[in-house]
C-alpha cells in the first residue's frame, strides 16, 4: 500500500463517478488529492469522503482561465503536482443528422479543448517523472449507436496521449489513456436510463460485455492507480481499455 505516498493529485470530474473513486483511491494510497468539480456542493462533499489533506477547486474545465485559477491555487498549497487526471468529461448521444453545433462544440470544449489546454498549462507545475493519465472510452475505438461526436471528442485525446508520451519523455513524465466502458456511475440516468429501465439494461450489458456485468467505479479507480504509480513505471503512451472485454465483442 501507500504506493502515492507524498504525490500530489490533481483530478478533474472528481466529485462523482470514476472521478470520486480515483480521487478516493488515490488518497488511500497515500496521495494528496485536489478534487476539481463544477458545483461547491458536489465539490465539497466529494473533499469530506476523500478525507485527508484534500483540497477542493470549484470550476468549469471548459473555461480555460479556470486552469490558471486551479494551478495557481494548487501550487499556493502544495508546490506542484505529481499526478494530473484529466477524467471530466460530457456525453450527449444522439444521431448524426441530430447534432446541433451547440452540442458538438459543448461536448469537444470539455471533452478535447478542456483536456490539450488543461495538460499543457499543468506541465510547467509538474514534477519530472509525474504521470498523466486521460480518461477516454471504449467509444474512441468502437462503434456504438450515436455516439459519433463523442467518439470523436474521446479518440482525439489517445492522439494527443501518444504525442505527449514522446513530447514529454525527457522529464520522465508519462502520459497514459485510460477507457472505460459502460460503468453503472450516475451519469446513466443523466443519460436516460432510469430505475424502472436498469433491469433490462443490466441484461443486455451483461450480455455484451464478455465478462458479464457493467463496471463499477473501483474497477477504473484500480487502473488509474497502476498508471499513476511506479507500477507502471515503463508504461507510456498505451490506451489502458478497462470494459471487461466489450471492446473485443
């Protein structure tokens, strides 16, 4: 245990879901975790549960000055950074013909813009030989019904992962993707599936995912530990698939 002991983490979308978990076993790794969320009330109860020494940040990723506000805040408290997790993200799933340049632009300004700026303005306050680690999806790669423009908001982020992992290898920094797939967190019923829905739901996911449930929350938190710690300490540049097969079906 105690493999983060002494880093400090920063996680944006930490305040639920993966986020909250990553943030969560970060901290009982030993880390010193800042929370990044859009709401003060989210934000503070997502600090509470980590415990520790952590800090909470109230912004939106999509708001580039917000990074500047964040870093400066960080390094007011904790000098640098050791490991930056850029995991907020939006999804708005709809068909192509569908998609208003409102929703396209929404989901690549928090999703794409968010993350290349959110990176690159964090690097400066970065210690060599930190970890980067970039949530993406299973849907970067694979097809699933009317997700075209969030598939493409995710993919473009492993191409930017793959370019920094040779960019930033004379500070020993690695920068590894890590992709979900479907994970019961509640941005399912923010997406439509609620309570009367689930049972069915959770049939077919256990159908199309080979091993036969959704994943949970600590199923990513584990990975992104491995990614953020000396485990994978010759691990750069990979998309870290974490979907319990389904990319495979």
């Amino acid at each position: 245990m105690n493999k983060l002991t002494g880093k400090v983490a920063v996680v944006t979308g930490g305040n639920s879901g993966i986020g909250l978990a990553c943030a969560q076993a970060f901290a009982a790794e030993g880390a010193r975790v800042v929370v990044v969320g859009r709401r003060q009330d989210a934000v503070d109860a997502a600090v509470a549960t980590v415990g520790g020494d952590a800090m909470g940040f109230v912004g939106d990723v999509a708001d580039l000055a917000m990074h500047d506000r964040l870093l400066a805040a960080v390094k007011a408290r904790f000098g640098a950074i050791d490991i930056y997790v850029a995991n907020a993200g939006t999804a708005i799933l709809e068909p192509s013909d569908a998609v208003t340049v409102e929703n396209y632009d929404r989901q690549f300004a928090t999703n794409t813009r968010a993350v290349f700026f959110g990176v690159t303005k964090a690097l400066p306050f970065m210690r060599d030989g930190g970890s980067v680690v970039l949530t993406s999806s299973i849907a970067g790669s694979k097809v699933l019904d009317n997700h075209a423009v969030y598939a493409g908001s995710k993919a473009a982020i492993e191409a930017f992962a793959r370019s920094w992992a040779l960019e930033l290898k004379g500070r020993r920094i690695r920068v590894n993707v890590l992709s979900p797939g479907p994970v019961d967190t509640p941005i399912l019923a923010k997406l439509g599936i609620g309570e009367a829905a689930r049972p069915e739901f959770d049939r077919q996911m256990a159908t199309a995912i080979p091993l036969g449930r959704l994943g949970l929350p600590e199923d990513l938190a584990r990975a992104a530990v491995f990614l953020a710690s000396d485990d994978s300490a010759f691990v750069t540049g990979v998309n870290l698939r974490v979907d319990g097969g389904m990319s495979l079906a």
